[in-house]
C-alpha cells in the first residue's frame, strides 16, 4: 500500500531528476553553437608575462574567449621555458583539451611535443612563432622577414646609406630572431653596404640587450641608429640608457639615434609622438589572439583550410610542416602613429 510520505519522496525525486535534466541541457545549449553539440575545450599556453606585447596578447586572448563564448581551459604561462611547455600540453592533454594554441619561444626543442599531440589526434595552432619541426594545423604570424627589411629600409633612408647601427637581435633559437636578423642583414648588405652594423644577440632579454648596448656605446659612442627587434622587452632599458648617458636626442638633432623597433606596443607609439624614437613595425597583437581561437576552434570541428588569400587582408602559405595565416603587420612612424586601426591605439 502506498504511503502519503511514499508518494512524497517519489514526488521529490521526480522533480529533482527534471531540474538536473533541465540544467544539464541548459549547461549543453550554452556552450554549443546554436545548440549543435557542446563545444570542443582548448588548451592555451601563453609565452611569457615579462613583455608588454606578450600580456597584450594575454588580455585580448581573454576578452576574446569570454565574448566569443570559447570554451578554454585555465590557461597556463610557461615562461620562456620548454620544459613548463611540454609539462603545461601535457595537463591539457589528461584535461580534454581538443585543440592547443601555444607559442613556443624555443621552436628548435617543441618536435616531440608536437610529435606527440599528432599521435593523440590533437592539432596545434603555434602563434607568433613556428616550429622548426612537427606537425602544425595553422601558425598564426606575420612575415618576420619583412620585418627585418623594413627596419632596414627605414634607418638605411634614415642615415643617408652610412653610418653605424647597433642590432638587438631576438634569441637565435627562435624562427622569429633568424628570420628578422637574417633579413635585416641581407638587406644592409645589398642597398646599404657603407653601414656597419654591430649584431647583439639578446635571447629577448631586456638586461642583456642593456649590457650589451652599453658595451658597444663604450668602442662607439657615435653610433647612429639602433633597430630593437622586440620593444615589448628592449624599448624600457634602451631608453633608459640612452637617457643616462646623455644620447637621447629628438630627431632634427645631429647626435639624433635612428630608432625602429617590431611590437606596436602603446608604449613605442608614444614614444614616436614624443620623438624617442622614430619608428616601429606593429605587430597585431589582437589579431594573434582572434585568429589563434578561430583557427583552434576550427580545428576542433575537423574543419580544413588551403593556401591564398583570406577574407582578413592576410594570406596563407604552405609551410614544410603545415599551414601559416600571415597577418598584416604595418610600418609606423610620425606620419602614421595615430591611426586608430593600430591596436597599439585601442588598448586600455
């Protein structure tokens, strides 16, 4: 015989199981698109959080994921060291991760990672940086050869074709140091073989290319142009020394120092206002970080792409071991630095 107290629990369970059958779609139509399946996890590593471009890539990543409504795992920061890498993919692989975004800084040692991804089926999206070898779905990044020539062009125009200049080159390990410092060089020595040019490698580290510039204003002390590879991590202590010894001179000034950098970070647009330096290369730190998710989430759902152009003003080429969107990367000088499509200008 059934009981009123019977008849309750059994009354309870029923609605308990339609909350929890309620809440479970609820959970499955908001993170599945236009309610198609719950959404694929990603797993995202940021490079570094000692360069102001690199925590520019870090916010937009965030804002991105919490707007597009991706479905991230916590992202992890392996601090310019492989080893964290390798053991930050390995938490995203046991934690379901579909899809991985990274940026390796050493693309010389990632292979087995990557080797390893491939034969558990998870593709790779590598930003900024692309690995020497292993299997890539899509590197997101700009032509670093050009800017390598371009910072070339600028301060060869800039000192009449003779002069000196001092190169803060990135770490040498890196795709991104080779191909700027390589194009950088076989410029120079094509159009404008009268400069000398002092190569400093600086592993993109701010305080070796301070020690390393001190060092060489010491033998020149009339050195006439600079071209930093990363402002991100080189504009801060350059300037700071420059200022320190006396050598930060406006341009128009015949002791002026010809200066370009690569980042397009808010701090270099400044200082081209304020005339500390004169020029840089802007690379799309919100881009990298958009198009990071869109190729992640793509990959996720097994979708394709092929060489040519996009609907981004950008175009992709076939590398040895994948696919490279290159981004559109400008020059950015007086004439220029206050053009609102910089993403330098629209941070904050």
């Amino acid at each position: 015989m059934t009981t009123a107290r019977t008849r309750s629990l059994a009354a309870a369970t029923a609605v308990l199981a339609v909350l929890s059958l309620a809440t479970a779609c609820n959970r499955e139509s908001a993170s599945s698109p236009a309610g198609q399946g719950k959404k694929a996890a990603i797993g995202i590593d940021l490079p570094r959080s000692d360069s102001d471009f690199w925590n520019s890539y870090a916010d937009y990543l965030r804002k991105d994921i919490k707007s597009d409504g991706v479905d991230a795992l916590p992202l992890s920061n392996s601090q310019n060291d492989v080893t964290k890498l390798v053991a930050n993919v390995q938490v995203f692989r046991q934690t379901g991760a579909k899809a991985v975004v990274m940026a390796p800084q050493d693309t010389g040692a990632i292979a087995s990672t990557l080797d390893t991804l491939a034969s558990a089926k998870i593709p790779v999206v590598s930003v900024d940086t692309r690995p020497d070898k292993g299997d890539v779905y899509m590197v997101v990044r700009a032509d670093n050869r050009a800017y390598g020539t371009k910072a070339c062009e600028f301060l060869g125009k800039q000192l009449g074709g003779k002069g000196k200049v001092a190169e803060l080159q990135g770490a040498l390990d890196s795709i991104n140091g080779r191909d700027r410092s390589e194009a950088f060089a076989a410029c120079m020595k094509q159009k404008f073989p009268a400069i000398k040019v002092f190569e400093l490698p600086t592993d993109w580290k701010g305080d070796v290319a301070s020690a390393k510039l001190q060092s060489l204003l010491a033998q020149h002390p009339d050195l006439n142009g600079i071209y930093m590879q990363a402002g991100g991590v080189f504009l801060q202590p350059t300037l700071a020394l420059l200022e320190q010894k006396g050598l930060l001179k406006p341009p128009g000034d015949k002791k002026h120092i010809s200066i370009i950098s690569n980042d397009g970070i808010p701090q270099e647009l400044d200082a081209i206002r304020k005339g500390r330096i004169d020029a840089t290369v802007s690379q799309p730190a919100d881009l990298y970080a958009k198009y990071a998710l869109y190729y992640a989430t793509a990959a996720a759902q097994g979708k394709e792409f092929k060489p040519g152009a996009t609907d981004h003003d950008s175009t992709i080429v076939k590398i040895p071991n994948g696919l490279e969107d290159q981004l559109p990367a400008p020059l950015v000088t007086k004439e220029n630095v206050d053009d609102k499509a910089l993403w330098g200008n629209n941070v904050g």
